[in-house]
C-alpha cells in the first residue's frame, strides 16, 4: 500500500483512451479502477448494478458513502475510479481537498477525442478488443457543437488546476499518446507509491482509428474554417495552456447590418429574437452574424463603434416548461435522451414511454411538469447526481456566467419585448425597426402552459427559482 496515497482518481472525458489507461492500472498489483464510478447514469459500467456492495440507488442518496468504501474496501491495495467534467458534483470538492486521492488527469487533443466521439456514436462501437470486427465510419464536424465541447472541457481543467494550485497539490498529466509508453504507465505506478511494474502494456484494446484526424472527418475544409477562428494555444495541452473562455461567447447572435448582439439564455425566445435581427436588416438567418469566440467577439465590437449587446430573460414558470417539453418531453434529435430515461428510472418522474401520444391528458401532463420542477429544485441545490443544465439553471447565474468575459448592455423581459428592442435599435440608428412577434408554443408541447396552469405551479416555481423572481421582479404568470 502506498504510504502516499490511499486511493486514485483519473479525471478524464470520453475518447481520451481513459479505457485503455484503466486496463493498465487494473493489470499492476495492488491498484483497482472501479470504472465511472459517479457517472449519473450508471454505476461503474453499464451493466453493473453496484460497486462494493453500494448499488446505484445508494450512491445517488449519498456519493460520499461510495468514495469511502472504495478508499478503505478495495480488496489488494489501492482503489479509485475514473471521473469526467459531467460525473457527480458533489463529490468532486472532496476529491480535490484530499491530499491522500492521488489526481491523474488524462488528456488528448480535443479534435481527436471529438472526432473519435462522432465516429463512435455514428457505428456504436465505443471499443475494439477484434479488429476484425471494426466499423468503419467519418465524422461529420459541426463547429458549434465542438466549440461547445471545447468550452467544457477548458472550464473543468481550469477548476482541476485551480485547486489544485490553491490547495498546494499536484497531479500526474498523462497526455493520450503517453498511453503507448510502457515506462510511463511504470512511472505512474513509481508516483502512486507502489512496487508493481508493467512488462508489456495490455494488448485486449485496439486502437479503433489510427489514420490522421483530416481522413476521419466528411468535411475537412468546415473543421479547418471552424478552428482557424479559435484561439488554441496548442489545443493538445487543454489543463496548462488554452486560454478560460466564457461560457456561453459561441451562442451570441449579431445582425447581419445593425450594430445589436443577442446574448442568449437557453429556453428564452431565441426564435423571436433571431427572427427580429433578420426582419431589422431584411436579410435571412444565414446572413447573421454567429459562431463568436471570445477573439471574433472583440473584432466585431472594436469593428462597430456604439453597438449594444442585449438579452431577453423569460417568466421563470415559462422557461421552465419550454425547457421540461423541448429537453426532456421531446423524443427527437434536440431532447436529452439520456436524461429522460434517468429521470423516469431514478428520479421517478410521470414520464411516458416515447412521445406523447393521444391518450396522453392534460392531467398527466401536469403532473409530470410537477414532477420536473421538484427535481429543478434538488438540481439547483446540489442533491442529485446529474448536471445543471443551462436549460433550467437560473437566469441570474446565467447572466454571471456571462460576465465573466462580458454584460449585456440591456436585459429585456420576453413580455417588454415589442417596446424596449425597437427602441434599442432606434439607438444604434435604425430608423423604423418593426416589432418582434411573439415566441411561438414549442412543437414538443403537447398543450399550452395555460392549459395546466395553476396557483400551485406557479407557487412551486417560484420555490425553485427564489432569487430570479427577486431579481428580476417577475409576479405570477398568468
């Protein structure tokens, strides 16, 4: 046992080799990965059902219970796990305050792990132990989405390094290459303190697409437009050297001709106010200006002396219900699958089977938004397992996250809309801006807020979200 450490976490994120990595650990004596031991979804693997003896449903109800039994119950030596930015929250400060967790951070480039993670989800092969059995696959690079990926992981390395920093810590960094370094695996055995050595490196897992990244993409010209826009400094060392980028720089909106920046909160009336910018300059959705970066965002505000930026912030109930119909209702692409069926299974929420369908009432419908908002409320607190998402975070932590790179000139309430946007473009010189027409219902929402409303939802919401209500001085909604 080392007299160093007493147990391991890996902190990685899918398609970084985190699988080939734990093989190796598990292959020297005297060390034990149990898996994604906090993903929210599963316990460990997918097909497990427990980890020492503490099932999942125990761990949602107390992830340090779990932490504690695999320090001091792994049988033969030292136990740990492997953790990704979206795993548990709440046990990540225990982690990073303990001298006696030992940190490896595990990192490729995040080109390749996003790549290799579009081409795994396109083939549903997420490892290769027979490469006679290898699907073969390119991926379709979507530059939003991999700039949306990009910001979680620099945002989870740069909390990893500042504690780490602050706590006077460090950790073993494993670049994706080091993976194929038998003396590198045997030097992380050295810094974890024990006497195993490897001969050979575990042989089972293959690498599924060794070919260069522009092969591997259907459209390499896009991904080369898409990262030359980025400020990388060397994307391959993502904890020590890219620079912290603002949450949410990359969904900003500018017209196509009128000086005005939209900084949108997830489920607002992005729709009407895209729609307005368009109807201002006469020009389609294609002309504005998107895909910022903290680098085009400075360009384009030193490009247009006196532009404004502005965003829309919608009743707390309403934002709620377009987020629990568009997220988790929904079935389509733009629903999160894999949330909704952790909610139906751990958090038991009155959810159907698939869509909605005609037998589905307006009671039922309202009894599950019910349910939603009760697991809001234990979401935002910090007592479940899965992430806060920014569909249903609160609007004034989102205009936080926001001022972190900037603020918004004006914030808007959705029903203020038809009189303070046109008045903000009469002040960057249009002339005559027409008004914005009212968010129309979510097609995910089999019935109209108001065909459930009631005192006792309203009552609920403004529970869950007490400091938007102040804030922003929202009364009831109907």
């Amino acid at each position: 046992m080392s007299n160093r450490f007493d147990s391991f976490v890996v902190f990685a994120e899918m398609r970084t080799g985190s699988n080939f990595l734990e093989t190796n650990l598990n292959a020297m004596d005297g060390l034990t990965c149990h898996g994604e031991a906090f993903n929210p979804h599963f316990i460990g693997y997918p097909n497990s059902s427990e980890i020492l003896g503490v099932t999942q449903a125990e761990r949602d109800a107390d992830p340090l219970r779990l932490l504690q039994v695999i320090r001091q119950q792994t049988p033969g030596g030292m136990g740990g796990f492997r953790f990704f930015h979206d795993h548990d929250p709440r046990v990540l400060p225990t982690l990073l305050e303990d001298e006696r967790v030992a940190k490896i951070v595990l990192t490729r480039n995040p080109v390749e792990s996003y790549v290799s993670w579009k081409i795994a989800q396109a083939t549903g092969q997420w490892k290769l132990t027979n490469v006679k059995k290898r699907k073969d696959a390119q991926a379709e690079f979507d530059g939003p989405e991999f700039e949306a990926h990009l910001a979680r992981l620099q945002d989870f390395q740069v909390h990893l390094m500042t504690a780490l920093q602050t706590s006077g810590q460090t950790a073993f960094y494993v670049a994706y290459e080091d993976l194929q370094n038998v003396a590198v695996m045997n030097g992380l055995a050295k810094w974890l303190g024990i006497p195993a050595r490897l001969d050979a490196l575990d042989a089972s897992l293959k690498r599924q697409n060794p070919q260069p990244v522009a092969e591997k993409v259907a459209n390499p010209d896009e991904m080369e437009r898409a990262l030359a826009r980025l400020d990388r400094f060397n994307l391959s060392r993502t904890p020590s050297f890219e620079p912290r980028r603002g949450p949410v720089v990359p969904s900003y909106v500018a017209g196509a001709e009128t000086p005005l920046i939209y900084m949108p909160i997830h489920s607002g009336p992005t729709d009407s106010v895209r729609q307005w910018l368009c109807a201002l300059d006469g020009a389609d959705e294609e002309a504005l200006i998107t895909g910022f970066s903290q680098k085009t965002l400075r360009q384009w505000k030193r490009a247009r002396p006196g532009h404004r930026g502005f965003t829309v912030v919608r009743h707390p109930l309403a934002r709620a219900y377009d987020a629990f119909c568009s997220k988790i209702l929904d079935t389509g692409p733009g629903g999160y699958a894999r949330i909704r069926k952790t909610l139906r299974r751990a958090h038991g929420l009155p959810l159907p089977e698939g869509a909605p369908g005609p037998d589905y009432t307006a009671e039922q419908h309202r009894a599950a938004f019910d349910a939603f908002l009760h697991f809001v409320k234990a979401n935002l607190a910090g007592q479940t397992a899965l992430r806060i998402d920014g569909h249903w975070a609160s609007q004034s932590q989102c205009l936080q996250g926001m001022a972190e790179f900037t603020l918004p000139d004006m914030i808007v309430r959705e029903d203020e809309m038809a009189v303070y946007l046109p008045a903000l473009a009469m002040q960057v010189g249009h002339p005559a801006p027409p008004e914005p027409e009212p968010e129309s219902r979510s097609a995910a929402a089999p019935y109209a807020l108001a065909d459930i409303y009631d005192a006792d939802l309203e009552a609920l919401a403004r529970d869950v979200y007490q400091r938007d209500y102040l804030m922003f001085g929202f009364g009831d909604w109907a």
